[in-house]
C-alpha cells in the first residue's frame, strides 16, 4: 500500500516500511538547520499544531542524544529521545527516535496509548538541499517497519503539522 499527500510544496509517502516526507522551504539551509539543531529554536516549532515543547536538549555530536517532551493542547506529556548516529552539517541528519520517559529511558509505545508494534526504536534522516532562489528541500525519511497502517497515517499528518509549523517559524525570521 502507498498512500501520497501533497500540497505546493509538501509530499508525503507513505510505504509498508518508511514515511517520506519531502518539503520545500522559503529559508536557506543554513537557517533551517539552525532550527533543526538548536534546541531553544527547535521548542518554538517542534509538534504537531496545539502542541508546546517544554523540554528540548539536544547534544549535537555523534551519539549525542535529542531529548524532547511534547505537551498536547489537553497537558498530555509525550517523551522521546534520539540517539544521533550521522551529522553532517548543514546537509544530513540521521539518529535514533523512541518514545522514553522523562529521564530518557526508551518505553514502548503502549506507555502513550499506542500498539505494541509500533517499533521501540526507528532510524529518522533527515536531508537538508540548497534549492535556488535561498529554498531548502528537506526529506524526511522515518522507518516504521512494523508500525501498524493507521498508526503510520497519524505519524505522517503529525510530521506534516511539524513542518507546517517549521515554516512559520522560519517565515519569522
């Protein structure tokens, strides 16, 4: 099964194995790598729309570890934690993405009301290329082998929402 979405500038696919998310950006890459790495920049925009990000740390270093707290518009609070396995900056990103506690110890997915299959780990890439006229293209690339079909659906729109609002932040700038 394949399902796309798109719209001017975003495309989203989704496969039996990956979501991949494609989204072009009024900013240089520069600008939106900043805000992919920067903690402080990454809390302004990080969730889908209606959440907040309370907590973002972010040790950008070969197995550094991205640690974020999501917090839905009805005070839920949803952990995950990434272990950071390729940086090269401003052009890709690759690391680990779980869901964890507060402290940063990985749980499964059942601890935020979600099924058992969906993976208790996933490798997330992200892309960064220049695009003429000062635009990024960012792809986005997350492996959710065994995630269930619905599930990977409300993954994607969350990922969608998220870059929604990275262009909105970015657009401040």
């Amino acid at each position: 099964m394949q399902t796309t979405r798109s719209s001017a500038t975003t495309k989203a696919t989704e496969t039996e194995t990956d979501i991949v998310i494609t989204r072009v950006f009024d900013a240089p890459r520069g600008q939106v790598w900043k805000a992919w790495t920067e903690p402080e920049r990454m809390k302004r925009w990080w969730g889908p729309h209606g959440f907040t990000t309370p907590v973002c740390t972010i040790d950008l270093r070969k197995n550094g570890v991205i640690h974020c707290c999501m917090r839905s518009p009805d005070g839920q609070d949803f952990w995950n934690k990434g272990v950071l396995r390729e940086i090269v900056e401003p052009k890709r990103l690759a690391y680990t993405d779980s869901f964890s506690d507060e402290q940063g110890n990985v749980v499964s997915a059942v601890a935020y009301g979600m099924s058992p299959d969906w993976p208790l780990e996933a490798l997330v890439t992200v892309t960064f290329d220049e695009q003429r006229g000062g635009k990024t293209k960012l792809t986005l690339r997350h492996a959710v082998t065994s995630a269930p079909a619905k599930e990977r659906a409300d993954c994607t729109q969350g990922w969608t929402q998220l870059l929604d609002r990275l262009a909105e932040e970015l657009a401040k700038a």
